[in-house]
C-alpha cells in the first residue's frame, strides 16, 4: 500500500516541480517551435487555435521524439495525457489505442488526412508507415468526431501531420537525422531520416527499425523484427495549385504469444506487411481552398497459432478517396464541405472474402460571434452497404472569460463492426475453442458530451479539465458464449469454449481529466518541457455477462513526460500509473493486478550543441512485472545505448 501511494506522490512532486520552476521564472516566452495555443486542423478542418474550437487537443512536436525514452511511434503515444496506449509487444510489435474507455476500433487514426485504421482489425491501428523523423506534429483530439470523420471517431482521434506535406513553398531547409543504438537482449534499433526543400520542392523520407531476440517468455521469447520505410515529396506547382505524395512499407515480425487467446497451446507468432500509398492535390483560389486526397492501403497478416497449425492469411485493402472545400463565408464565418468514398475489401482462409462500400458528405462551419465567443456545428450523412444512411450531427462551443477558455461539445458517433468481428473462424472447416465472428453485428451509435475549460497561465503553463459523459447503444465486444447460444453453429463443436462478437445493449460510461503542459526556456540554452494527464473513468453495461475490451481500460490513470535539454546534457522520463479491474488466467500463469507503475529514463551527452550525441536509456527501471492485455506479458528493465546525429 504505501509503494502505491508513492508512487502517486512521485506524479504530484513531478507537477509541484513545474509549477514552481514557472513561480520562479522571469521569461514569459516558450521555446522554439512549441506552442500551448498552436494551431490545429483536426477539430474542424480548418487552420484555427486550439483554444478556438471548442475541443480538448493536444499537440506534440515531432522533435519531441529523439529525447524521449521510446523507440516507437506508439511507445511516444503511450505517454501522452489522457491516450492509454495497451500495449501487447514492445517498440511496435502491437499496441490497441485507447482514449476515453473506448474499445480499441473507437479512435481513428489519421496520416496526412487520410484514415490509416484497418478494415481487418483495429488491432493494426498503430501500425503507422512513417519513421519518426518525418513528423512534423501530432495532433490528439480527444472525445467525439464522428461528424466529420465518420466510423470510428468515438473516443478521439490522432492525426499525424508530416513535414512534407506541411510544407510551405519558397523556403530552404535540410536536416537530417541518424539515431542508433544497441542494447539487451541483443537489440538492435535505428532511426533515420531526412528533409530537404528548395524553394518550390520538398522531399522528404526515413527508415525505422528495431530488432530483438527478446526477453523470456512461456517457453519462447518475446523476439520482434520491425522495420518501416517512407518516401514522400511536395511541390508547389505555382501559386493555386499544389502536389503531395507519399510510398511506405512497413513489415512486423514478432512473437505473439497469448496476444489473443489465453490457452496454454498458443504459441502464436505473427508478420504484418503494411504497403501505403497517398496522393493529395491542393488548389488555392480567391473563393477558398480544394483538396484532394486519394489512398490505397494493402495489409498481409500471417497469423500462426502454434508450430502444427495451419496459419491464417489474411489480405485486407482499403481504397479511400476525399473531397472537401474550404471557404470563407465573410470576416467571421468558414465553411468546410466534403465529399468521402471508401471500398473495404478481405481475402482470407480464415475470414473468406468480402468487401465493404462506405461514403459520405459532411459540412463543418466555424463562426466567431463578437470577440470571444465560437461556433462550430458539423453535420455528416454517412451512408454504409450494410446499414445504410445514418444522420451525424455534433456542435462546439468556446467562449473566452479572462484566461480561462471554456469550451463544450455534444455529438453523435458511430461505428460498424470491423471483418474480424464479423467474420472470425467463420471459414475453417472445424474450430474447436476461440472467438467466434458474428455476421449480424449492427452498426455501434453513441452520444457523447463534454464540457471543460483551459487555463492558459503564460506562454509556458496550461491547465485543463474536461468532465464526459458517452451513452452507447449495441456497443460491440466478445463475449463467453456457450455453444448453444451461438447463433451460427455449422463449423463449429459442442464441447467448445467460445466468445462471440455481441451487440452489448446499453453502455455508460462516464469520466474526467486533467491536463497539464509546461515549457520553459531558462535560458538560451537550457529549456525544460514536461506534460502530465490525470483520467478517472467508469463504465456501465447492461449485459451482465462480461465483455472483455470494455473491462480491460484502466479506471484511474496517470502518464507524463519530462525533459530538460541542455547545451552538454540533457535528460528526460516518461510513466504511467494505472488502476484497473483485476483479471487471471491461471493455466498460463497470467495476471493483470489492480495497479501498476511504469517508468522509462533516458539520458543524453551532447557532443554538439544540444543535437548530437551519445545516450543511455533504462525501460521500466523498477521491473515491474506487469501486463496491459490478459497474457500479454510486458517486458522487464531493458537497458539500451547508442547514439544520435543531427545536421541542419
């Protein structure tokens, strides 16, 4: 007991900490590059702050990343506030993204505006085709935005914007960026990457790779070989008009033991092969802005239960185009409109084959009223093969009293069931134990409502606090099933132990946050930046049998980061406490406990400047023998080292 309270008094001095650094400052400006009021175009598509759009939103600079103890792209979410990243594999093996007690398939995942989430399986949403050094920023819009992103916007979204693709024409840039490192367990990992732009041309790219015969696990090792590559280019045609394009590959290899089942016969081992493709035309006129966007993602998973059986081969493709037109109404009022298509196709032995047509309209207008008050009504019609049309609305409110902006959202949200819910098992010839797709899932609807305030102190402090409240109708998740409840029984046997994919009646689930970000320059060349997320939350289901994914978010969390870069050191750590409900799985020796705490250190010794040099980092240093999902076993204290080049 008194470890745990310890642990909660470590986050309380880490914010004491900040608080006083900003009590003693004498500098009332931010670094470089960092803003606590930046501007964002996640929440209503177009450019405005954030402070403006009546939502919760934070923004991380892709920077960020190199002095960071995370070696992956979800490792970096995992410590962002309010985002529960539940981790299955380390360094982007496989994680499920969770924010506001939303199952895994409730947040959607963006790349340069174009949707990455997977048509086979939300558990392939942090699978993001792009090396770190490519971000430009990351945007977490946290809570309902169905509206405007249609399926899957329920719990929040995190939109990743690239430096090509945010480039501006007439400027000269270079850098490029090389991050290698060796550790335990023979790891191997290294980041790379480049920008250039000359004038009227950008080209960027990078390669990201991380490698491990991995820490012991039931009878195997937890061994990863990961690595993805990008390539992407931006030109400015003349003053209207604008092109964008993009390539990636991107190929995970890893043990995926107990990933899914908890059965002692599994053995899993998995490889996911990502192939990304994006093309985006932008026309600037005197009436407004066009933009085009056309996607195409190819996904193979080989998925193997165990050595002797047969594994599943699964091939998913999602073909996506959108349409929108941005335009200003008059001084006070914008007016975005668009137009979406998507075709989602499955080949599988395991899942059959299937496709899915999906389309929508949408409009989103901003309107400023008097000096501090703002409006932001959005309004989709989404229309589904399966289900058909279905009426989206939301609206946002902000108004500004003093320093403090207070800000209110009610919505709509939807989201149809993915092809593993619907269709998993259901094309072997005979399946003995395991989860059961449902073919007659209905489309999830929810309404969601926040109300919060932001406080922004200086340019260095802000405070925010946000209550919520989500009401779900025919919620989908696995639920035990016994055989003669299942509603398709043909290949299936009647000693089996089974879960089947459910439309869960009623779900409430309620909650509050609190944000806190802190940067400041103590000088020209020491700076320190810290965040910190504090989440309360609780859910309510009308079934009373349990459901996995809804149980499996954590009650009480707590995750931050902390940096402080110097001219010759810097150093920095990333945590996060959680409070769950208690789950076992006593034949694979399995247990998620009541609480837990992680912490990551890294350290850098700068040769040049604060850009190049050498770093040690510690994962878990306390060795925490903990686990997100049931069996998912998480690794112990890793030590790794290495170094980092930087030129501009």
């Amino acid at each position: 007991m008194r470890k745990r309270y310890s642990l909660i008094y470590f986050i309380a001095i880490i914010t004491c900490l900040l608080q006083s650094s900003f009590l003693l400052s004498q500098q009332d400006t931010a670094p470089e590059g960092i803003e606590l009021d930046p501007v964002t175009i996640s929440a209503t598509l177009n450019p405005m702050n954030a402070s403006k759009t009546g939502r919760n939103i934070l923004v991380i600079k892709g920077e960020q990343f190199s002095y960071l103890p995370v070696k992956s792209i979800d490792e970096l979410l995992r410590y962002i506030p309010g985002v529960e990243v539940q981790l299955r594999g380390p360094m982007g093996a496989q994680s499920d993204i969770v924010i506001r007690g939303g199952t895994f398939q409730q947040v959607l995942v963006i790349l340069d505006g174009l949707r990455l989430n997977d048509p086979n399986t939300g558990h392939f949403n942090s699978y993001i085709p792009i090396a770190p050094a490519e971000i430009e920023r990351i945007e977490i819009l946290k809570g309902a935005s169905s509206a405007i992103y249609g399926s899957e916007a329920v719990g929040g979204v995190i939109h990743i914007i690239t430096r090509t693709f945010a480039a501006k024409s007439g400027t000269d840039k270079k850098n490029l960026s090389l991050h290698g490192g060796i550790g335990e367990y023979n790891l191997f990992s290294a980041n790379a990457g480049g920008y250039y732009q000359s004038g009227k041309t950008a080209l960027g790219g990078g390669v990201l790779t991380n490698n491990t015969e991995g820490q012991p696990q039931r009878g195997t090792r937890g061994f990863l070989n990961n690595h993805t590559a990008s390539l992407s280019i931006s030109h400015f045609l003349n003053n209207n008009w604008t092109f964008n394009l993009r390539s990636a590959y991107d190929q995970r290899d890893f043990s995926a033991q107990n990933f899914y089942t908890s059965f002692t016969s599994d053995t899993a081992t998995e490889e996911v092969t990502t192939i990304w493709n994006q093309l985006q035309l932008i026309h600037k006129g005197k009436n407004g802005r066009w933009t085009f966007d056309l996607g195409y993602k190819n996904v193979n998973d080989h998925f193997r239960y165990n050595a002797v059986s047969l594994a599943n081969e699964n091939r998913s493709q999602l073909w996506q185009t959108l349409l929108k037109n941005e335009s200003k109404i008059d001084m006070n009022s914008t007016l975005t409109m668009g137009i979406q298509f998507m075709n989602k196709i499955i080949s599988s032995n395991d899942r059959g084959n299937h496709s899915l047509y999906q389309g929508a309209g949408f409009f989103v207008l901003n309107r400023q009223i008097g000096e501090d008050f703002f409006l932001s009504p959005a309004l989709r019609l989404d229309w589904n093969e399966r289900s058909g049309w279905e009426l989206v609305p939301q609206v946002n409110l902000s108004y500004q009293l003093n320093k403090v902006q207070l800000r209110g959202s009610a919505g709509k949200t939807i989201r149809d069931a993915d092809f593993t819910e619907r269709f998993n098992n259901y094309n072997k010839p005979l399946v003995t134990s395991g989860r059961v797709g449902n073919p007659f899932l209905e489309a999830e609807r929810s309404i969601s409502y926040e109300f919060g305030a932001d406080y922004l102190v200086n340019h260095q402090f802000k405070i925010s606090a946000t209550a919520f409240a989500r009401h779900h109708s025919r919620l989908i998740d696995w639920n035990p099933t016994l055989y003669s409840d299942m509603p398709r029984k043909e290949n299936l046997s009647p000693t089996g132990s089974y879960a089947l994919a459910k439309n869960i009646s009623q779900v409430k689930t309620r909650g509050a946050e609190i944000d806190l970000q802190y940067v400041h320059s103590l000088n020209e060349e020491n700076k320190l930046w810290g965040n910190l997320g504090i989440t309360w939350l609780n859910s309510e289901s009308s079934d009373s049998t349990p459901s996995f994914y809804i149980s499996s978010h954590a009650r009480f969390m707590a995750n931050f980061s902390l940096q402080f870069t110097g001219k010759r050191l810097g150093l920095s750590a990333n945590g996060i406490y959680k409070k769950r409900e208690p789950q076992s799985a006593s034949l694979i020796h399995a247990e998620i406990k009541a609480d837990y705490f992680m912490m990551n250190l890294k350290a850098n010794v700068f040769l040049h400047k604060n850009k190049s040099g050498l770093f040690v980092q510690v994962d878990n240093i306390f060795n925490h023998k903990g686990q997100d999902l049931l069996g998912s076993v998480l690794p112990g204290r890793w030590l790794s080292g290495g170094f980092s080049l930087n030129f501009q």
